[in-house]
C-alpha cells in the first residue's frame, strides 16, 4: 500500500505549434506596383491606337529639349520653353535669378555689378523673341500666323523658324511665289528685327520629296525662296547692308526627325550675335 502511494504521476507536456503568424504585406505592394504599371501599358496603347501622327509630332515637339530661346527656369511652353509662340502660360524667368543690370544681393556681395558681352547679347536676343512674340498675340490673325513659327537659340544666334503646316503652303507649287501668308509672315519679322542692328542671315529649306529629283533642282528652289524671304524682309525694314548671307539648303538640313516631313520646308531668318 505504501509502495502505491509513492508512485508520482507522470505528466506529458506537449508543445502545441501554432500558425506562423503575420509575415508582413510587401507581396501586397508588388502586385498592386503590378497592376498598375499593367494599366499604365494598356493606357499607352489605347493612346497610341488613339492620336493621329500629326498629334503624335506635337508631343514630341512638346518634350523636345531644342526648342528653347535662353537659359531659363519656370514654365510656359511658348519659345522660351515649348514648341509654339501661341502659349498663354506664364514666362519663364532668367535663370540667374535677375536681370544683367540689376544683380541680386549675393552677386552683389561678390562684386559683381553687371555682366559681360555676352549676356547683353543673349538679353537682345531675348528682347526680340519676346517682341515678336507679343506681336503675334495682338490679333486672331497674328495667332493663325503663330502656328508656322518656332524659335530656338543656337550658338549663331536666334533661329525663327518659319515653316509650311499641311494644307497650308509657304510658297505657290514648287515655285519661289509667296503665299500672301508668307508676305504677312516676312512682313512682321521683319518689323521685328528693324528694331535691332545685328546681322541677319537667310537659309531656306525644303523636306526631302518621295519622287527622286535632281539635286541642283532642289538648290535652285529654295536659292529663289531665300532671295524672295530676303527681299520681303527689307521691305518690312530690314537695312540690306545686314544681310550676312542668304542660301538655298535644299533637303541637306532638316530640322524634323522625319525627312518627308512636310514641315522641313521652311525659310530660318537667323538674328547673327555680334560674333556671328
């Protein structure tokens, strides 16, 4: 009886398992990073199927990074940032953060009081893209015009380039005839550049043709097309004495990435620097 009760019982404990519990959510945010970059695709597509070529160009005239007039910061995608002069956005201001006569206090302090050659030509510059663009917006007319024109800096000077849009000609058929549009075009900047004494040169352009013709034929065109921008300039007050030159390129330079372009028939009336 004794030797019963000194027997203990023996207890088993068992180790229950449980789930592994929460293991976090970043699978969550790679599907969700999924899904949407899946819609982005879609969204792309459509677009694609959705925009005519024409709109196409435009937008990669809008991301173009050539187009711009002068070192600027700030929005507005008229010529001093964008691919038309028709914008109504705000002006972009000079990057520098002031004017060439009026520097800020921190350049102050550092003893400058004005700037160089240099950047009074660059404000020239800037002052007749600035004109020419303000006398573009004072009329539907001067908008309908606005269309043709781009203007972007190069170390040359100041491009405007005037070009033909589809449906809408320069110059009559294959010819060096100008449109009355072409007049009206020529004719205001040329009242543009009489406000200035620099040099002013004149290069024509024209797309490359699907049907194979002559190469002289093609100098010869937009040679004619040049002299004819060049007379109308002078018309409009262009002193003849600044004409620096004035050229036929033919299809040897087009300015769009397609060469059939309609668009690279164009007439650039190029403001010179001083040093141009």
């Amino acid at each position: 009886m004794a030797d019963e009760q000194e027997v203990r019982p023996i207890i088993i404990r068992r180790k229950v398992v449980k789930g592994g519990g929460h293991h976090g959510g970043a699978w969550k945010v790679a599907y969700a990073d999924f899904v949407t970059a899946m819609m982005a695709f879609f969204l792309l597509m459509w677009l694609l199927n959705a925009t005519t070529e024409e709109q196409r160009k435009g937008l990669a005239d809008y991301f173009s990074p050539s187009i711009a007039v002068h070192r600027t910061s700030g929005g507005g995608d008229g010529p001093l940032g964008g691919s038309s002069v028709t914008s109504e956005q705000i002006t972009p201001t000079e990057g520098k953060g002031a004017s060439d006569k009026r520097p800020t206090d921190s350049r102050l302090a550092s003893g400058e009081t004005g700037t160089d050659d240099t950047d009074g030509q660059d404000a020239e510059l800037q002052g007749v893209a600035d004109a020419l663009v303000a006398r573009m917006g004072e009329s539907d007319v001067g908008d309908a015009l606005a269309q043709h024109v781009r203007m972007r800096r190069t170390d040359e000077g100041l491009v405007i380039e005037v070009a033909e849009l589809p449906g809408i000609p320069l110059f009559n058929g294959a010819h060096a005839e100008p449109t009355r549009r072409m007049q009206d075009l020529m004719s205001m900047v040329g009242q543009v550049l009489g406000t200035v004494t620099n040099g002013v040169a004149v290069d024509a352009h024209m797309n490359t043709s699907t049907i194979t013709r002559p190469t002289e034929v093609g100098f010869q065109l937009t040679s004619a097309r040049a002299i004819v921008s060049r007379s109308m300039l002078a018309t409009a007050g262009v002193a003849p004495e600044r004409f620096a030159r004035v050229t036929g390129e033919a299809d040897r330079a087009p300015s769009r990435p397609d060469p059939l372009d309609i668009r690279n028939r164009r007439v650039e009336v190029i403001l010179l620097t001083n040093g141009g």
